[in-house]
C-alpha cells in the first residue's frame, strides 16, 4: 500500500460543489487551494464561504478560531500552476462537459506532481474518458461528492479497470479526514448508484409530467408525501440546475444512442431562457421572493 501523506489538495473549479469540496478540505486540516479561471467565480465563493462558516459557528458546529484556521488553509487562485503545482491530489469540478474536463486533465497530467491522484467529481463522465489523456490513468478515479458537500456525508470512490488500488484506497483515506464516508465503486457506470437511482425516479417523473398526468408540483408533493423524500425531483433539478441536469442528460444520449435519453424539449427550453433552478432564482418555481437558507 502507498504511504502517500497528503499534505495538499487543489480544487478546480469554484462553482457551487467546487467551493464547498475545498472548505471540506481545509476543515480537515489539510491546505487546500481553490481554483478557478474566472475571478469573479472565486470572489462569490468566498463570500458564500464566509457566510456559510459564520452560520456554522452561530450553530456552534465550529468555533471562531477552527474558522479562521480553516480558511488560513484555504487558497483562492486563478493561476493553476499555483493550485496544482504542488498538489497530492486534485479534484476537478467543473462543468459537465466530457471535452472541458478532458482539458483538464491533460493540463493537470504537466501540472500536478507525478505523485498526484487525479479525481473527478462527475457521477456522469467515467474516469476511463479522462484517464486516456493523461500518463498515469492508474491514479485516476470518480471521487463523486452530493449536493451540497458541506452537508451530504456520502462520496462515491469510483475505480475503472486501471485505477490502482493504491489510488482508491488513499482516495478512501481522504474522505475520512474530510469527515465523509467513502464508499468504494470497483466498476464504472455513468451515473454510478445514487444517481442511476434518482436517474431512474427523474425519468419516471419527466414522462408523467410530458403526458399530463400530473403536473410538477402534484408530482413532487406526491413523491414528499407518500415516498416519504425530503424533496421532489423536480425541487431536485432546480436545487442541482437544470443546466447541469440538461449536461447530463446530453452526455447520457451521446453514450447510449438511446432517445428515451435525450433531454426533453422543456428543459432545454428552460436552459435557453437561463431558467436554472435556485441559482438564477427561477426553474419549474420562482425563488426570487424565497430565502433560499444556506446549509
């Protein structure tokens, strides 16, 4: 077994998982950097951050001082030499886009040590796709977080044929210092478990919703009410995106050929008028009179 220590973890991409993945980090005690090509992206997560940490300390979840020591840890940096350069290991975190994150990981392949694992957090994109383009696909792997990481304990640790055990073993190790379970996939399925699950009810709800059996928000009251769900699937999309839901329905079809796979007409719709969900203040329901409180 390798006695990799990991001493510091970069994370790319600053966007809603990506910001909450590196807090869990730098909570962990480990130094972590925060990476993103965007300023601005990087100015808005620390501010949510800081929000976040002063309600956590309000609830007595932390103290003053193991905030302040936490984001001592933290890094923010458009500059992905300074983020990776010196990383153990790398989480990718960006948009659902197989040729984005592909990208990447070429990039992170001259970057990053070549000690570093290389993980993405993508339940859609199998680490296989992105392993081929880089020369070390055995530390390569899904290290998959759920919405919102600072809140859902479960990270599925994803392996594809050439993931060494070395790799998802220190990728198991990581999670229990950032406070997670761990959970160890040996074989790669788009989708992995939790999400072919909610997948399967998601598809379900869409069909009834497109043949007028319901509409979203009876589908959703039903799902809560007799399944028993904190939420609906459609509360689910706009608490994830739409955006994301639709990149993922995308990158499903382009797999499988399959047009029961393709993205409906109403989300796309629903894309183009930037209709995203909790983060642009409208999806299937209107946020901009609700307080969305934070986790």
């Amino acid at each position: 077994m390798n006695d990799l220590r990991i001493h510091k973890i970069a994370v790319i991409g600053a966007g809603q998982m990506g910001h909450q993945i590196a807090m869990l980090g730098a909570l962990g005690g480990i130094h972590t950097a925060l990476f993103d090509i965007d300023e601005e992206a990087l100015i808005k997560a620390r501010k949510a951050l800081e929000i976040l940490m002063g309600q956590w300390v309000l609830k007595q979840k932390i103290t003053e001082p193991e905030k302040v020591e936490a984001f001592n840890r933290l890094q923010f940096t458009s500059d992905l030499e300074k983020a990776a350069g010196d990383a153990d290991y790398v989480i990718e975190a960006v948009t659902e886009k197989l040729e984005v994150k592909r990208e990447i990981f070429k990039q992170l392949d001259h970057i990053a040590p070549k000690h570093a694992i290389l993980a993405s957090n993508s339940s859609t994109i199998v680490n296989s796709l992105l392993a081929e383009v880089t020369g070390r696909p055995e530390k390569v792997c899904n290290m998959h977080f759920f919405f919102p990481p600072l809140v859902m304990d479960c990270v599925e640790v994803v392996m594809s044929e050439k993931t060494s055990e070395d790799t998802a073993q220190i990728s198991l190790e990581l999670c229990k210092r950032i406070n997670r379970t761990g959970v160890l996939l040996r074989k790669e399925i788009s989708g992995f478990v939790a999400n072919r699950i909610l997948g399967a009810l998601q598809k379900e709800a869409i069909h009834l919703y497109e043949e007028g059996i319901a509409d979203f928000k009876e589908i959703d009251l039903i799902v809560k009410k007799a399944l028993r769900h904190p939420i609906g699937p459609f509360e689910l999309m706009d608490l994830s995106g739409i955006d994301v839901v639709y990149y993922v329905m995308q990158q499903q079809y382009s797999e499988t050929g399959d047009p029961a796979d393709k993205p409906p007409a109403f989300i796309e719709e629903k894309v183009k008028a930037r209709e995203l969900g909790r983060k642009t203040g409208k999806g299937f329901y209107d946020y901009k009179k609700d307080e969305v409180k934070a986790p």
